[in-house]
C-alpha cells in the first residue's frame, strides 16, 4: 500500500451481503459459498441511498450486514449516501428530505452500531459515510464532511467497535458539479487529516485509449486526470466505480490506465463494481458488473483483483 493511504482489508477474504431490509435482526437472506479472492466474484454488499431520519432503521440495516457476515465468516464495504451537501447537512437528491450534519453522524454510527452488536470480533466492516455532488459545494462544505466522518469516527473508537473502520465518502463524478468544485472538496477533506474516502461515481465520456497523449477530455468539462486525481491521485481517496453498462467499466479502465502511465499514484486499485440493479433492472446485475469490469481490467494489464462487489439500493 503506498504512503499515506492506510487501506488495510484484514486478510484475503472477500466481503458481501444481501441484506433483508426489514426491521429486524432476523430473516438475513441466505446464500451459497463464498467465492474464492483472486479468481471469482465475491457476494455483493448492499449500499444504501438514506432517505430516511430514522435511526432504528439504520441499526436494523447495520445488524443485518453484521449478522450476514457472521453467519458467512466474511468482511463488507457499505456506503450510505445521506445526500447533496448544504452548509448546515444534506439534501436528499429526488425526495429533498434534509438532514443536519448531526442527524447524519447519528444515522451513521448507529448503522455501526447494529453492524459491531451483531457480527464477531473479526468480520470487519468498512463504513463509508457519504454525500454527492449534486449541489454546488461551499467553502464551508469542503471541511465540514470531514469534520462529520471525525465523529462518526470517534464515536465509533469510542463504543469500541474494534471490528468497524469509518471512512468518507462521496459521488464525484461530471455532470453534477465542474470539477473546481470538486477538486475543492478534496483539497478541504484532506485538510482536516481524515478517513480515507471513497468515490463511488462514474467516469463518463472517458473512452479513448490515452495512448501517448497524457490527458484527454471527458465529458462536463472534465478530464482523466481530473477522475484520476479525486479517485487516486489524491492521497485520501480510493474508488467503488458504478458499472452500470458496458462504457462504464470501460470508461473506468481508461481512467487506471491513464493512472499506470501518467498518473502521481499509478494504476488504480479499484475497491468493486458498484451496480444499481435493484433500480433499474435494464442496467447490469452484479454479476454482469463485476465480469465486466475485471476482465476489461485484466485484458489491460490492469489490476484487477478487487475485494467487493457494491449494489445500490434505497433507505426510506
């Protein structure tokens, strides 16, 4: 691992979960072995997009991934996705239910809380708590996510959850926001000596082959080095890249690519596909994602040997 980017996934087993979204600890679905590390999918971890202000539910959320990963001896990478940032918390993307910094750091560690009451000492779970772009970031939101993912942290270290590791997280990607805004959010997060954070957006428009040509333009006004950067390039940051269709992994391997010749950091060790198939069922499944993406990685030269497999659903 390099300097100043503590990822540490306590030993070669891979992490996943679909998870029974009821409230309750009981009815976590079932499924059959676990895949091997290095040369098949991994089961996939349900993420979350938070619509909801209700804390019990968040534990209830928590407990299932916990108990799920007790029951199949496995680790897990979830985010939660509490919304667009504005100066005082989140707004939730489609509904534009608000939640204060406070409410979010509460949904969070309860999340946690549920997860460590219910699974043992070594499944570990990587918690990403999350925003997105889809507002223009203030000055003042470029430090104050990090100031929320300290607590979240604290409070965790705190109930002494040896088995939860809290990161940040958030969906940079063009289209929602230029990249000024985003490069901001970067350099104030890491001013404030944070978690790692996880981008888990997309890499639209970036198809070329970079060649021999650096940098090319993305879309939105972006460009693979500025993916790259927000993704790898900056020392806080690794990457959950959304596979949704065939362009999309594509897109993310030129963006790795772009990293093994040019980039500050080199290739890219993504963390898994991140599929949104439980959305939109015209998109790809898990399976399609992760098959998609690691052997376009692999028909590269790229790494390809990822940890996780991430879907998305919804929290409300």
């Amino acid at each position: 691992m390099r300097e100043g980017r503590d990822v540490v996934h306590v030993a070669p087993i891979v992490g996943g979960a679909f998870l029974s979204v009821a409230l309750s600890c009981a009815g976590v679905l079932g499924f059959g072995p676990r895949a091997t590390y290095a040369a098949s999918k991994p089961l996939t971890d349900w993420s979350f997009c938070v619509r909801t202000s209700s804390t019990s539910y968040l534990y209830n959320l928590g407990c299932n991934q916990g108990q799920f990963n007790l029951n199949n001896n496995t680790n897990s990478l979830v985010f939660l996705d509490f919304g667009a940032q504005t100066s005082t918390g989140t707004l939730e993307t489609i509904t534009n239910v608000p939640l204060s910094n406070s409410q979010v750091q509460s949904l969070a560690e309860q999340f946690a809380a549920g997860y460590y009451a219910w699974s043992a000492s070594d499944n570990f779970l990587y918690e990403s708590v999350g925003t997105n772009h889809n507002r223009e970031v203030d000055a003042f939101s470029e430090k104050a996510w990090a100031n929320v993912v300290k607590a979240v942290q604290t409070w965790s270290a705190n109930a002494n959850e040896s088995n939860v590791t809290i990161w940040g997280g958030s969906d940079l990607e063009p289209g929602f926001s230029v990249y000024s805004d985003a490069y901001n959010w970067v350099q104030g997060y890491d001013s404030i000596d944070p978690a790692i954070y996880v981008n888990y957006g997309s890499a639209p428009g970036c198809f070329n082959d970079t060649g021999g040509s650096g940098s090319f333009d993305c879309s939105s006004g972006w460009t693979t080095s500025d993916i790259y950067y927000v993704s790898w390039g900056a020392l806080p940051a690794v990457t959950v890249p959304q596979v949704h269709h065939t362009t999309y992994g594509e897109d993310w391997t030129n963006v790795s690519l772009y990293g093994s010749r040019y980039g500050s950091q080199g290739a890219i060790n993504f963390e898994g596909p991140l599929d949104e198939y439980d959305l939109t069922s015209s998109s790809y499944t898990p399976l399609q994602a992760w098959d998609h993406l690691s052997s376009d990685l692999a028909n590269h030269g790229l790494p390809s040997v990822m940890p996780y497999s991430l879907e998305v659903h919804v929290a409300n």
